[in-house]
C-alpha cells in the first residue's frame, strides 16, 4: 500500500453534524423534547450512536407503544446496515447542514427496513462485509491469517472511534503485496466496490485495478464499465462521491480503494444528481 496517512487520517475524521427530533407520534409530554445535536463519524453506523439519542428522548417516550428505535429523512428511513457517510452523500448535499433526522420508537416499517436487534447484528454485519473485500482483494489470504484479536482490534476501533487502532490491524488488509501470492504484484486482484443510485439496487462489478498490460485504471474506467450514465459527458448531470469527495476522473481506482474506502474495505460510490436531492 502506497501509504498516505495524512489522507486515512483525514477520511477518518471526517464528522457531518446531525440534529435528531422526536418524532411527533412519539412525544408523551405536553412540550416537545429540545432537538439533540451531535457530530457524527461518516465511517460509523448509524446504530452505534443510537443510545447517546435515546438517553436523549427517553424521558419523552411512552413505555407502552414502544418499538426498535429506527431514523428518518425526508420521508426516507435510513438503513443502518450502510455507513452514515454513505447515507448522507446519497440523500443530501454538503451545504444541507445540519443533517435533520427524525427519530421513531413506533411503528417500525418493516417493508422497508431490516431489524437490527443488536449490535451483534452490526459487529457482524460489518466483519461479514470485510472478509468478502479481503476475498476480492487477496482471495481471503489476508483475513484468514489474521487471528480473532485482529479482528476484534478493527471493530473496537471502529466503534471506539480510535484510529490508531483500527490502522494498526486494518493496514495489512489494504496491502497489495502478500507472501505467498501469486502471481506477485503491486495491485489487487479486484477492486470491492459498490455503486449505489437512487431508486434502484446497487451495481457491485468484479473491477480489477488493472488491465492486461498493468495499466492502472481509473475512476472513469470504473464508470465506464458499470454506471456510463454516470460520466459527465453524457449530459445527465450525474457526480460520483466517495466518502465525501468528488474525485478527478483520472484518479486511480487502486489508489482510491487504498485511501477512500470506508471501514469495511469496500469502496462505496454514491452517484447523485448534480443539483438535486438524491433518494435510497
């Protein structure tokens, strides 16, 4: 890995600013509940923020109609098995800030929702998620060396919000050279990477780095292949955000799977309107 870490450290703390209110059905009291604002990691679940919002709200809420604690914007229920940094790129612009997210107790829509009933669920989830990008990156050389210490030290880091010791395993899952690989080369057999639009289901192409002569490709390669209507030229009006950013189409694809993936590994491309609200 072509190491930068100044670039993780600065993905990593990455932060959008939330307000959360009650949800109207929800208020027991005769006055509303004060808004609760927090800064939120974009690499995190939204799940692992969900007790500081309910201690919030708690006091507000009817013990008798309770339900799982689920989130909303816009009319869109969030779902917690995909990164807020994700959601917000997907659902919002930078400038709509604060992020205003409603929060229900009741009446969970479970067509449009899974239930989460722990974070078990989101450990596992999320460990799940890593080992199929180490398959795609390394045929799961990597993670299959790596002992379950390794593997708590990157959830613990993750949901502890240390970086240092989320690194300090994840590294040797980000490396492109491994003993015993072969062919020995700088760059990863595919690239895990989904592309996510409004309204339709995520495109997750096996893309490799490379092509048959070792040329380095790049993020408008990837579109090309995957999502055309996305590149600017054809005259849709669609960008391609990574963890916040719009890169140069020019921009290797190794390099952004190295520096812009989120926790899981994979690389999550939301592509959005120019000048619109997007929606999931």
């Amino acid at each position: 890995m072509a190491e930068d870490k100044e670039v993780l450290r600065e993905v990593w703390e990455g932060r959008i600013p939330v307000r959360f209110e009650l949800a109207v059905a929800d208020v027991s009291s005769v006055e509303p509940p004060d808004h609760f604002f927090l800064l939120i990691p974009r690499v995190t679940y939204i799940t692992l923020i969900m007790d500081k919002v309910k201690r919030h709200f708690q006091k507000y809420l009817q013990e008798s109609d309770r339900d799982e604690m689920w989130f909303e914007f816009d009319g869109q229920p969030l779902k917690w098995h995909l990164p807020v940094g994700l959601l917000f790129d997907l659902l919002t612009h930078k400038s709509t800030l604060p992020w205003n997210l409603i929060v229900h107790f009741s009446r969970f829509p479970e067509e449009e929702l899974l239930r989460c009933p722990s974070e078990e669920a989101v450990e596992s989830h999320f460990m799940a998620t890593i080992k199929e990008a180490d398959c795609l990156k390394h045929r799961s050389k990597v993670i299959n060396s790596m002992t379950k210490r390794d593997h708590t030290q990157l959830w613990t880091g993750l949901k502890s919000e240390r970086f240092e010791l989320f690194w300090g395993s994840n590294k040797r899952l980000m490396q492109s050279k491994i003993q015993g690989q072969t062919p020995t080369t700088d760059f990863f057999q595919a690239v895990p990477v989904r592309l996510y639009q409004a309204d339709k289901p995520f495109v997750q192409p096996l893309f490799r780095p490379v092509d048959a002569e070792d040329k380095q490709l790049t993020l408008q390669d990837l579109l090309e292949e995957a999502v055309p209507d996305a590149l600017p030229e054809s005259g849709i009006g669609l960008k391609a955000i990574i963890n916040g950013i719009e890169p140069p189409m020019d921009t290797s694809i190794q390099w952004l799977s190295e520096h812009l993936s989120y926790p899981d590994n994979f690389l999550h491309v939301a592509i959005v309107s120019s000048d619109e609200l997007g929606s999931l």
